[in-house]
C-alpha cells in the first residue's frame, strides 16, 4: 500500500492538507539555468555541486508567515526562514543572526521580564549585500504586530511588545506590556529587510514573498512555476565558507511513483514524504537511497461537538442531543483498536498518542482512560440509554439529551485527497459499527473544513459532530493550546476567529492555560499543560489516535544532514556535501 504524506498549516495551529494536481515531473533545468546534472553532483565529493529536492506541490510563497501550507517551510527554510535564533534537533532554541540568547543571567532578559535586548552579530549581510541591522528587527515587529499584514502563522505575542528601540546598529530592546515567556520563538522564523519589502500592511503582496532578499544560506535565482525552483549560493551568508554545495533545486514532481523513479535513477537526492512505506522503500532503493522517519509533529484526534450542532451558543448550555453525555464519547473513544489502526491500517508509520501534548519539552506521558475495549463500550452506551435496535443501530430509550426513538448516527467530517485520513475514517466506521453506532463520512475540500466562521466553515460554526483532523505543534506551545482550550476562544460571530471548536468550557484549564502563559519556569509550564491534557482525557472533547511520523527519502551518497522534528527538508542544508 502506498501513501502520500502531504501536510498543510494555518493560522494558529498545524494541520494537514490534501495535495493538488499538478504538472508532469520537470527532470530538466528550465531554460537558461545552469544545474549540475546528476552525475556530475554525485562525483563531486566534499564541496560544490547540486542536490535536488523532491516536493509534491508547488509553494505559493517563500514567507513562512504568510505560509497556508507546511509544503512553503521545505524550500522557505533554505533562504528565508534564517532568524535570530533557531531551534535545533533536540528541539533547543540557539543563536544564529543573533550573538547570543537573551536570558537573565547575561542581562539580556530584565528581572521583570518586560524587556529583551537581542544584540546581532557583526558585519552581517543580507543576501542582496546590504547590512543587516537592528532597525530590520523593529520593521519585523512592526509587520507582525499589524493587524492588516494578513499573517497566517507565527504572529503570537507580537501583541504584546509594546515599543522596540535600537540604540545602534546592532542592538534592539524590545519592552514588552506583559510577560511573554514565548520571545524566543518570536524570532526563530526569520526577520524582514526593510529596504527590500514594503509597507507592513501590504505583506501580502510583497514581490518578496516569491524572491525573497534573506539571511539563509541560499537565494531563489529562478522559480519555473509547476516544474522547480532553483537556488544557488548566498555570497553573503554569515557561516564562513558555507553552504559547501552550489545550489539547491527543489523539483515539483506530485506522483509518487514519478518521486521514487527520480530517486533511483539518481536524478534527485531528497525526498519529501515517500509515497512507499519503508521497508518498501528501502528494499527498492537499496544501495541508492534510505527512507528515515523521526517523531513527527502532527497529531491526528477527533473532536467532538459538545453542543447542540450550529445553535450559535457559546457556552455550550445546550449540549449536543448525542455527544453532550460524556458517556458517549467515552463509548466511541473504547471502540476504536488503536494497536491495529497504527500497525496494520496505517503499517507503522505513526506512534501511539494520547493528549496534545505528545512531544516536545512538555511531552506529558499520559495513559488512555479508555483504550480498545468492546466489552466497555457496549456497556457504556447500554448505560447511557441507548439500546440496540433491529439493523444494529442504536436508539435512544431515556438517553440524557435525546429523544427517545433517535437513532446513533453521527456524522464523521474530514477533508479529501488525503489517503491516511481516509483510511482512517473507514477503519473508525467499522470499529463503531461494531458497537451500534452508525458514523457517516463526510469529507470538504480542505478550504471549506477549515475556512472562517464568516465563511460558515462547518468546524469554525459548529456544524458538526465530529471532526478528525491532524493538528501540529511547536516548542512553544502557548499560542496554539490557549486559541484551542481556552473558553474565551469558543468561536461566534462577536469572536469569529476564536479555536475552541468543541465549545469545551473548564474553569480549570482555563486556569492552567492562563498559568503557562504568563510563567517563565519551564517545570511551571509543563506541569501546567499536562494538567491540561489530563483534562482532555478526562473531559474527552476529543480523542487522540496517533501521531505522524515524518519520512525523508535520502540519497545515500549525500552526508552532513540532520533530519529534525522542528526542521524541514532543507533544514541545516549549509552543512549539505557529496561523500
């Protein structure tokens, strides 16, 4: 069985997209560029020559922050996505533009925690030759502080910096209104060229989002739409005598057979999400190429509706007819063969999970309160007043919610063109099924499912009663959990952007969110939202399934690569060369 592993993101959380149809694999250069054939990249040895990246679709930008798809950081990342600060394979931020981090022990943190100096390194160069300097820091925050820049990602707590001076060319003092233990993160995206860009308000529509001008160690010398995008060499990257190789080509091939084609014939070198699962992969590809799969960061759960579908209520005062009695939900979450769905639907290429927090600095190990278990499921349904009826569907008789005579069917939304998803939509029907409860699949296209309330989006206006669908997280998890599980963030027409989709109130969690985002203790935090994720057990508005795993097709001639959860393809691709 094969698989293609496309992931999308939006605003305030990571989630996963379908793929596109698209243009027949481009194995030659455009016209008029200068790309080293394969051969010749593969005989190189040490420094110089080319390695092309395989992805499935085409990017619409190269701005991380305007990104509406993952696919946008695997080639943003290589030009850029360079920042003050990045996060390592171990999921640590260290310093890049930026001389050093800023803490309370070197001052740069004040005791208060309202002030963050950063001081930048000296003599650096954006790609184009202009100095980098702290006044392109100011521009940054003033761009993702602006509600009109249209910012799709990474804008969390630019709220809060309140004014930002630079007292020379190589230090910036940003004061901040309130405590954001998050500031390190704020700037591990990458920074903006004031002289290169625009108006903050018109980020949109800057030519610098498919050209950027950037500190990364490569620059777009030439985007052939549908077919690739070539890089070369950044004169003025700020490792010296880095990258080793001359430039990089990310090839847009969709099919996957197309994919592995190129990677055995030797005319690619990395392979974004390989179409076949690994033992396949590596069995075909021997000698040539290895699949690696490391922990990935999208974690796949159902959410349920805990009010009545589409009433408009934001405090869920009137629960849903079905899934309002927790007894339900704890029914369905027992129905489901978790081991199976992970090893024999989905061939291991996921792991286990069981709450949001399932990786990271605050991975909480939490065990499921309810596991595989048909027996309790039956049990649980049959308690709640839903008893057997004559097609082996249930039917309400003095349910909590519903009327008497209301059969157990629930309608399961999804997105399309998204083979795990689907596979894993029709094991959960069957596991229901099993116990008399009736899911009907419903999939939308990926713009609809999670389009606005203004767009009556059916996740964001509570038409709905469960939801399956993968969300992503980051090292720093403040953003995302509180949009997600804070009551305040429960979505209406007064609050259309809100992401408490399950219209989830607990006083509690409340409490905890409001905690971690306001203390500088890492023990603090974790302790916090593993309070959180007991929560989501124990509440259930929703159930998690498993988390992705993320696999990279790699050429087995190329070294220096450190395939990181926290990084894209071309993460670290400065260190890139030939054996």
């Amino acid at each position: 069985m094969k698989l293609k592993f496309l992931t999308l993101f939006v605003i305030l959380g990571l989630v996963l997209s379908a793929c596109g149809g698209g243009s027949a694999p481009a194995t030659e250069p455009a016209s008029g560029e200068a790309t080293v054939p394969a051969t010749e990249a593969a005989s190189s040895g040490g420094g110089g020559g080319t390695v092309t990246l395989i992805i499935p679709e085409e990017p619409t930008t190269l701005n991380y922050f305007m990104a509406d798809a993952a696919i946008v950081r695997q080639a943003a990342e290589a030009t850029a996505m360079t920042g003050l600060a990045t996060i390592n394979e171990n999921g640590e931020y260290v310093a890049t533009l930026a001389q050093e981090l800023p803490t309370l022990d070197n001052s740069g943190l004040s005791t208060d925690y309202l002030t963050v100096t950063w001081k930048l390194r000296e003599g650096l160069k954006w790609s184009d030759g202009e100095a980098l300097t702290s006044d392109d820091i100011k521009f940054t925050v003033e761009v993702l502080s602006n509600p009109d820049a249209g910012a799709l990602a990474g804008t969390s707590g630019f709220d809060l910096i309140s004014s930002v001076d630079t007292p020379d060319e190589m230090t910036a003092v940003l004061t901040y209104s309130e405590p954001y233990p998050g500031y390190l993160d704020q700037f591990a995206y990458g920074l903006f060229p004031r002289h290169a860009t625009g108006e903050p308000a018109d980020m949109a529509n800057w030519e610098w989002n498919r050209n950027p001008v950037g500190a990364g160690p490569f620059i777009v010398s030439n985007w052939a739409s549908g077919e690739s995008i070539t890089m070369t060499r950044n004169p003025n990257y700020y490792e010296e005598g880095k990258p080793y190789l001359d430039s990089l080509v990310f090839a847009i091939v969709p099919e996957p057979a197309a994919q592995t084609a190129m990677m055995l014939n030797g005319e690619a070198q990395m392979q974004l999400w390989p179409g076949e699962f690994k033992a396949d992969y590596d069995e075909l590809l021997k000698g040539k190429a290895t699949q690696h799969l490391i922990p990935g960061i999208w974690n796949m759960a159902i959410d349920f509706n805990l009010s009545a579908p589409f009433d408009g209520d934001a405090t869920a005062a009137t629960p849903h007819p079905i899934l309002g009695d927790i007894r339900v939900r704890q029914a369905i979450a027992s129905a489901i063969n978790y081991p199976s769905l992970q090893q024999d639907v989905l061939q291991g290429s996921v792991s286990d999970s069981t709450s949001p927090f399932a990786y990271g600095w605050y991975q909480c190990d939490l065990p499921r309160a309810f596991g595989f278990n048909v027996g309790m499921a039956n049990q649980l349904l049959d308690e709640a007043g839903w008893i057997m009826g004559d097609d082996g569907i249930r039917v309400a008789k003095d349910a909590l919610y519903a009327e008497d005579g209301t059969r157990l069917s629930l309608e399961l939304q999804g997105y399309t063109a998204f083979d795990p998803l689907q596979l894993t939509e029709e094991f959960i029907v069957e596991n229901l099924k099993a116990v008399g409860v009736e899911a009907r699949i419903q999939n939308y296209d990926f713009s609809i499912i999670f389009g606005t309330f203004e767009d009556n989006s059916p996740r964001a206006v509570g038409d709905y009663d469960m939801l399956i669908f993968d969300r992503g997280f980051t090292t720093e998890p403040q953003g995302y959990n509180f949009d997600a599980y804070h009551s305040s963030r429960i979505p209406t027409a007064e609050n259309p952007t809100g992401g408490n989709y399950f219209r989830w109130v607990n006083a509690d969690v409340d409490a905890a969110l409001e905690l971690a985002g306001s203390s500088f203790d890492q023990q603090t935090r974790k302790d916090a939202y593993c309070e959180i994720g007991q929560a989501v057990i124990d509440d259930m508005p929703q159930v998690y399934l498993y988390l992705f795993q993320d696999n990279y097709g790699v050429a087995d001639n190329l070294e220096g690569y450190i395939l990181s959860t926290w990084g894209s393809m071309s993460w670290g691709a400065q260190n890139w060369k030939y054996k």
